[in-house]
C-alpha cells in the first residue's frame, strides 16, 4: 500500500496518514488503461473494495453464517459514514437505499396540524421528488421551486417557506447538473419558520466537507455508491438528535427493534436512537464495499479534496466551451458541485463515442455529466477534452 504523508489525522488512538491526490488515484485499478468520469452515477472500483468483497466471499465459503462478524461490518460501514459527516454513530440508521431514507423523513412529519407543505425543487433526484408526491395521501401539499437554465435561486427557495411548510427539501448537489446549493442558507430560513430541513448528499458526500453540527439539517441521506466509492444496496440516514418524532415508522423491521435479537414477535417496540428508521437484515456485500470504500475517503483531508476537484472543473469547464460546448452545469464555482455537464444533440451517442475509447463518463437526457473525484488529474482533462474535439469534428464530416 503506498502511503503519502501530507499531514496526519488521528481517528480514536490510531494515526491515519492522509492520502494526496496521486496516492489516492494508484488504488484504482481502472486508471491503468481508462478516464473514469462517472462518480456521479457509480464511483470507481478501489484495490481496498476488491479486497474487502473478496474476504466476504471467504467467510461466507468457510464460516457458513458468520453473522457476527458480518453485522460488526454493517456497523462499521455506519461509522464510517457518521465519521465523514462528524456525527455521532447513535444517530445514523443503515438504510437500503436513499428513497427509503426519504420514506423515513416523510413518515416522521405529521402534515395535519397548520403544517402541511413540502418544498422541494426541479432539480430534486426523481426518486426523492416521488416519495414527497407519495405523502399526498397523508395531507402533505408538494411545492416545487422551479429552476432557472440549471439554477434554483436562493431567493425563490426562500418565498417558498413559510408558517405553513412542514419540511424543506434541498440537495447539497443536483445529480442534474451538479448545481451547489446554499443548503446552509436555505436552512436557517426554513428553521426560522419552524420547517424541518432535509438534505440529500448523495451527489456531494465524500468530496464537499459536511459537518452536521454547522449544516442546519434536521436530516441527511446518502449513500455508499457514487462518491463514497462503495457499491449499491447500502444509504445512509442522520438524524438530528433530540428532534421529536411524529409517528412511529410504518416501514420497519427487526432490525428497528431496541434489542433486535430478544426475537419478541408480539412486541413493537423502537429503538431509541436513529436505529428506530431500520427495518430489515441489511445488504451484507454491500457493508463490506461502504465500510471499504468510506475508508479511503476518512484517509483523505475532504477540504482538500473538493479544492482539487474544484480546479479540475475549472479547467474542464473552460476547454470544453473552448471547444464548442454549452454547459449545463454552472459556470459560477460557487454553485458547481463536483461535476461539469454540457448539452449534446445525442447525449447517447457522444456517451458510446467517448466509452469506445476507455472515457466513461454519464448521459442524462440531453446532458452528458463528467463528474470529478479526487483519483481526477490533469491527464483526465486533457484526454476527454481532446476525445470530445474529435468527436464534434466527425460529426461534421
């Protein structure tokens, strides 16, 4: 393992020295022979997930049913997870995926008391946006600020709260676009008016700094594919301690229970931390890849991280219009978030073009997302910038 000393951090009584970008980037393999520009839909596959997938395999093949072990693993994914965002472990539940941490923070909203609005934004991931849709039936009443050519302005999102806004949902980055918001900002509007906030990271945790105890949420979902370079089946949920909860959650499991191997099936009883929103066995493949995956990213300074990615995009953001393409993604750093998009006639078809020749980078719509991470470097840059020039060449021919 190659280790580059930048300065130290000590997490409990073990010192970890933290890793520089050039180090970081030499434990994925894919970056031997590929451009990996796709973070924002799966992050790149790491020598450390390899090998911690690879000792699940073994303990499944030679101890039967290690559950033991295995659930000391999900727990360590937790901590993982509550270290990167500075939170307490007691408050994180282990969820599957980030629409059921949604489910969890609509469920624990009570809409009938002069409190009965949500409001979320155009630029809201589709899966979130849809379980706020799917509160309707319990009195919620869904309000979308709209945005502008990829921006939600501040001031939109703050005339949409008032007295009567139960819950405020706003992203720390658009998977749209990678659109930054001013989570902070909006927050403190929203708790003026006595709203909860909720804040969905997925798109920003691992490589923009969060810190629960200045962030000015109520709740904070990921989870570990993406940026925490796990794989899929394993999210995240915070919750702020001390918050009173509405009703008891309608979606659980054994695994919500206080002591969930007293195996009482007559008794329905909650955890008394953020345990409560747990429902069923987790993915146990899935603990091994985020436990691994989060790993490296508490090995890195995350200021550091977001300032190298953010000089990447600056760079990527400039050649790209030099070449003849329009962003998507602000061109204001301030509001971009780790990734640069630009508009494409056949977004599709310039995402084969690119692939064909080991770029991998995300289509959406009409958009091709590059999104950054901290294994980037300037090589990247210069090698998807040159493939995108030839590819707007032949398609002039």
């Amino acid at each position: 393992m190659i280790w580059t000393i930048s300065k130290t951090l000590w997490l409990g009584l073990k010192e970890v020295v933290l890793l520089k970008a050039e180090a970081f980037r030499k434990h994925f393999p894919i970056f031997r022979d590929s451009v990996h520009l796709c973070s924002c839909s799966e992050g790149a596959l790491s020598d450390r997930v390899i090998v911690a997938m690879s000792e699940f395999m073994t303990s499944w093949r030679t101890q039967a049913a290690p559950w033991e072990s295995w659930m000391e693993e999900v727990d360590r994914a937790r901590q993982q997870f509550a270290r990167l965002i500075r939170a307490d472990e007691k408050d994180v539940a282990v969820v599957s995926c980030a629409s059921e941490g949604a489910f969890h923070v609509a469920w624990d909203q009570d809409f009938t008391k002069g409190r009965s609005v949500i409001v979320t934004n155009d630029l809201e991931f589709p899966s979130v946006a849809h379980v706020w849709l799917a509160a309707r039936p319990r009195g919620a009443d869904v309000r979308f600020v709209m945005q502008h050519n990829g921006v939600v302005a501040l001031e939109d999102y703050i005339n949409a709260i008032n007295e009567r806004v139960a819950l405020v949902s706003v992203p720390l980055v658009s998977y749209a676009n990678g659109f930054r918001f001013p989570v902070e900002d909006i927050a403190k509007v929203a708790h003026k008016y006595g709203a909860r906030v909720v804040v969905d990271a997925y798109q920003g945790a691992g490589v923009i700094p969060i810190d629960v105890n200045t962030l000015h949420a109520d709740y904070v979902i990921s989870g570990s594919l993406k940026y925490l370079l796990g794989s899929p089946g394993m999210a995240f949920l915070w919750v702020r301690p001390g918050i009173v909860h509405g009703e008891d959650p309608a979606l659980t499991g054994w695994f919500a229970r206080s002591n969930p191997f007293a195996f009482t099936p007559r008794v329905l009883d909650y955890a008394a931390d953020a345990r409560r929103f747990q429902t069923g066995t987790p993915a146990i493949p899935a603990a091994f890849a985020a436990a691994a995956g989060m790993s490296l990213i508490n090995e890195t300074d995350v200021h550091h991280v977001f300032t190298h990615i953010s000089a990447l995009a600056d760079t990527l953001q400039e050649r790209v219009q030099a070449e003849g393409y329009h962003l998507y993604s602000p061109d204001q750093r301030d509001q971009r978030g780790p990734q640069v998009t630009v508009w494409a006639d056949n977004a599709e078809h310039l995402s084969d073009y690119l692939r064909k020749r080991n770029i991998f980078v995300s289509p959406r719509g009409k958009a091709v997302r590059m999104s950054l991470h901290f294994y980037n470097n300037e090589e990247d840059i210069e090698q998807v910038v040159r493939t995108l020039a030839d590819y707007r060449n032949s398609t002039r021919d």
